[in-house]
C-alpha cells in the first residue's frame, strides 16, 4: 500500500505535468488535504487526478482543473474573491489561503452545511458560504478582484460580469453541452473584457434556483 508522502508527491507532480507551475498555487493545494472533502469509498481516491461524486449529483472536480483555475484566477493576498458553486468546499478552501476574503454561493443547502462544517473543522475564517442562486452573484457584496465559476453556462452572465472590479478577472467553463465545453479567463478592463481560451473541461451545467433538501 502506497504511503500519504508517495501519494502527495504523485499528486503534486500530476499537477506541475498539467502545467501547474504557480508555486503559490502549488503550495496552496499541498496543504489542504482533499480527503477532508470526500465520503466513504470516494476518501481512498481523494489524491487522484478525477472528479469524484458529492451530495446532490454534484462532483469535486479533478485536481488538475482546480488548480489550473486557480492559477488563471491569479489571486493576490489583497484580493475580495466570489466563487459560484460552493460544492464540495475544496476550491474555496485552496482559494482561502490565496485571498482576503472569499464569498461562495451554492444552491444546496446540504452542501451549504457539509461545506460550513468543514471550514469549521479547519478553522477557516475568511470564508463565508451563502444559499443563493449563483447566476445573480452577490451584489451586496459587489465588486469583486476575481470570481470563478465552478458550473458550465453558455455564455458569462451579464448579472457577474458587472459585479467584477476593473482589471478583475473571471475564469468560467462555457459550453452547450457536456461534450464542448471550454474554460475561458476574462479580464476586465475599461473598454470591456479581454476573452482568452484555456482547456477544454467538463463540468455541471449552472442550474437557476435554490434547492433546500430536508
């Protein structure tokens, strides 16, 4: 049986050969352990470059991914950062230590409260997780340095492309269907958005709504 060290190390190295390369990023993502974000059979995967079942039909998505969302996102210490579709809690948890302050929508509420549970357990405290339709963002809260979608829509939403900051960046999968969908960083700037294409992905499509399981 492989060791937790071989196994980060695997891990790491699986994230520099995608092109994860942000030592930042890198040292983010060692430190917080995916096996706090998965259940039963799944938390022997948890250092497996894939995607790997949640609550509610939803995934944690592939380390690869997250990282190199992460590393587009270009997140700085000072940075107010929105992230749509809470999940499973980990790429919050990787942006935390990255960030100021990181607001994350999701639209289960049993999401919401397995994801606030872990950021208690690690003593997360620049996190604040919100039942709320993540198409709409978070005005209140407006504007953002960076906001990461972690759900497929066919085309930004106009409702966060307003709610990012003036050299903000936004890094978004788009896509019709789950078989041509692709991950696009968008800075904004004061003639507009400066579009860039990343990786072809494959993620949940941005459902509308809220969904309050009993």
């Amino acid at each position: 049986m492989i060791d937790n060290a071989t196994l980060k190390m695997q891990f790491l190295f699986s994230l520099r050969k995608a092109g994860v390369l942000d030592k930042q990023v890198l040292d983010a993502m060692e430190k917080v352990d995916r096996k706090n974000f998965v259940n039963g059979v799944f938390s022997e995967k948890a250092y497996d470059d894939t995607p790997l079942p949640i609550a509610c039909g939803q995934t944690i998505s592939q380390p690869t991914v997250v990282g190199l969302m992460t590393q587009a996102l270009q997140v700085t210490a000072r940075d107010k950062v929105l992230e749509v579709g809470t999940g499973s809690g980990y790429q919050a948890t990787i942006l935390s230590l990255l960030a100021r302050r990181v607001y994350t929508v999701e639209r289960h509420s049993l999401l919401v409260n397995n994801a606030n549970k872990v950021f208690q357990k690690l003593n997360i405290s620049n996190v604040t997780t919100i039942l709320s339709d993540g198409g709409f963002g978070l005005e209140q809260q407006a504007p953002f340095d960076r906001i990461i979608v972690t759900a497929a829509s066919d085309d930004p939403p106009a409702s966060l492309l307003s709610q990012l900051k003036i050299g903000g960046i936004m890094v978004i999968p788009v896509g019709q269907s789950d078989n041509m969908q692709k991950l696009i960083k968008i800075t904004k700037t004061d003639g507009g958005y400066e579009y860039q294409d990343l990786h072809a992905v494959r993620f949940v499509p941005l459902v509308a709504g809220t969904e309050k399981e009993q």
